[in-house]
C-alpha cells in the first residue's frame, strides 16, 4: 500500500500513534499498580485477623493455665521433679561396695593380721576411698602386708600413718587407699 499524504501529516499520525501506546502503557502500569495495592492492602487485613485470633487463643490459654486444675497438676510435677533429683542425686552418688571388697579380699593377708573395720567413700574421679584398721600379731607381717597392698594395681596411694610403726607386736594399725573401678 502506497502512502501518498505529505510528511508533516506523516508525522502527526506517527505522534498520535506514540501517545496512543503511551497511554495503553500508562494504563497497564496504573492498574497493576492498583492491583498490588490492593493484595498488598489485603495480606495486611489478613495477617491483622490472623494475629487477632492468636492473641485470642493465647488469652484462653493463658486463662486455662491459671485455673485451679492446673495449678494443682503444676504443683505435683514440681514435687515429683524435686524427688527425682534427689533420686539422680543419690545414684550419682552410689558407692559399689563390691568393687572395694573384691579388691580388699583379693590382697594376700599374712597370718596373724586382720582387718576388723572398713569405711568407703566415692570421690569425685570415681574411685573409691577406702579407710580399713586392723590388727597384726607382729610388725613383720605389717610389713609383709603393706607391699601386698602396694603391689596390687588396682589400688593407689595407700598410707600407713608413722605411729602404727611403733610397737613390734599387737599392733593395731589402720590405712587408707583408693580403689580404682574396672
């Protein structure tokens, strides 16, 4: 097709075409504009009743909590919690007797010494303390009694105070060591 109007009419049409397309443009962009108001404006109402009805729920809650029901239940769960640390406490604190006798009765005891009275106590490494007197008919079987216990290598440390050293018979003496568990 052959476009015979002259150049300044050309140029008109070519303007009015160009606001034309401005204007659609305008318009797509002025009613998306809107349209994002609008879900934005949206969200916002929505979220608003959504957080109106957690402060709702958590009033109820809050308002069940507070009755008398729970309050007592509360009670019982802080007493048995007080009980089972007392329970916790004392398991932690548990002395295996039978690890301390079973070492004490694996020494080799020579004739004519006994041991009349232990006393165990657990420390903080977990070994076991173990105080234990006795008597002995003379200090030679003392002797012999003391390498036995410090030739054993479950025990360490074992101290024989110095006054039990003195006389040379009837000797009554005491010692203290630790035990170390298996």
């Amino acid at each position: 097709m052959i476009n015979l109007l002259p150049p300044e009419e050309k140029r008109i049409l070519l303007e009015k075409r160009k606001e034309k397309l401005a204007a659609i443009w305008g318009i797509v962009f002025l009613v998306s504009l809107i349209c994002l108001a609008l879900i934005l404006i949206s969200t916002k109402y929505y979220i608003l009743a959504e957080t109106d009805d957690q402060k709702n729920i958590l009033t109820q809650t809050k308002k069940e909590s507070q009755s008398l029901g729970f309050e007592d239940l509360n009670s019982v769960v802080k007493k048995y919690n007080v009980t089972l640390n007392q329970l916790s406490s004392f398991y932690e604190k548990e002395i295996y007797l039978s690890e301390g006798l079973k070492v004490i009765e694996s020494i080799p005891t020579p004739r004519g010494v006994y041991l009349t009275d232990f006393s165990f106590n657990k420390e903080d490494d977990g070994d076991i303390e173990v105080s234990a007197s006795g008597t002995s008919d003379t200090r030679d079987n003392l002797i012999i009694f003391k390498k036995n216990i410090e030739d054993d290598k479950k025990i360490k440390e074992p101290v024989f105070p110095a006054a039990d050293w003195i006389n040379s018979k009837n000797i009554s003496f005491s010692v203290t060591f630790e035990v170390r568990p298996n």
